[in-house]
C-alpha cells in the first residue's frame, strides 16, 4: 500500500488530468481514463525515480493491478463501441495491439524478481509503453471518439467500463 505521500501525488496527478480532459473537451467514461491515467503514471513515475527494492516490491503490484484492470475495461467496453464505427474501427484495432504489449511487458516483469539487474530495465520498457500509449490515446483516440460519440454516449459508457474492470 503506497504511503500517504504517494497517495497524495497520486491523485494530484489524476486531478490534473480530469482538468486537462475538461480543457479538450472530454467527458464521462474519457475523462475518468485520463484520470486513471495520471494516477498509475506517478506511481510509475515513482517507481522509475527508485532504485530501493522495497519501493518496487511495495507499488509494482498496484501499478500491475491498475494497469489490467485499466485495460480490461477498455478491451471489453470501451473499444468494442468504437470498433463499430469505420471512423473508429482502426483505433480498437491499434489498441488491442497495444494492449498485448502492455500485457507481454507486464508478464516479463512478473518472472523478474525486484532485486534483479533485469528487473529495471523491464520496468521503464512497460514505463515507456504505458507513456507512449497514454500520449496516443489522449492526444488522439479520446479526442476522435468523444467527437464522434458525444457527451451523453460517453457518460453512458462510464459504468460499463467500471464493471469490465471488476468483472
């Protein structure tokens, strides 16, 4: 469990996002990604600046759980919509590409043990593609797929997500 401090960067960091989504027009279930996006990006952030192997052994398995669920729930609900629009249809392709990426990356850290040399460099190669894929999809994919889906189908998918997530 991450100590008070992290927790507080935590969500400082998803606050800031709600408020640059709310600045490009995001809502609903877009909004609520970019914030979850900024939470797990300063807990990898953390991680990243660490080289104490408690720090790593005591975040990587929430930054791990936040980053399944993350894509769990945008695998099963929020691509799917987006895969039935031919404006769309390439960016639900490109996202389960790279979410086997993340997936592959996170499967490699799994084997690392925290105090290994390898373990370091795995974990800024999920770093990078976490960042790359958090720069995709706000900087692009959410912005095309509020524009086509609107503000009231973006709230509607809110719940829908946060179920995928836990189910």
């Amino acid at each position: 469990m991450p100590n008070a401090m992290e927790r507080a960067a935590s969500e400082v960091m998803g606050a800031a996002k709600d408020v640059k989504a709310g600045l490009k027009g995001l809502t609903g279930v877009f909004m609520h990604l970019m914030e979850e996006h900024g939470k797990v990006s300063a807990l990898i952030k953390r991680v990243s600046m660490s080289t104490d192997d408690e720090v790593r052994a005591k975040l990587y398995p929430m930054i791990r759980m936040e980053l399944l669920a993350h894509e769990k729930g945008e695998v099963e609900a929020v691509y799917p919509m987006l895969a039935e629009f031919p404006e769309t249809a390439a960016i639900a392709s490109e996202h389960r590409n790279q979410a086997s990426e993340l997936e592959a990356a996170i499967i490699e850290l799994d084997a690392l043990a925290v105090s290994s040399p390898s373990w370091a460099p795995a974990f800024e190669r999920l770093a990078k593609l976490v960042t790359d894929h958090v720069n995709l999809e706000e900087g692009s994919y959410f912005p095309r797929a509020q524009k086509l889906l609107g503000e009231e189908r973006t709230k509607e998918l809110l719940p829908a997500f946060e179920a995928a997530k836990k189910g």
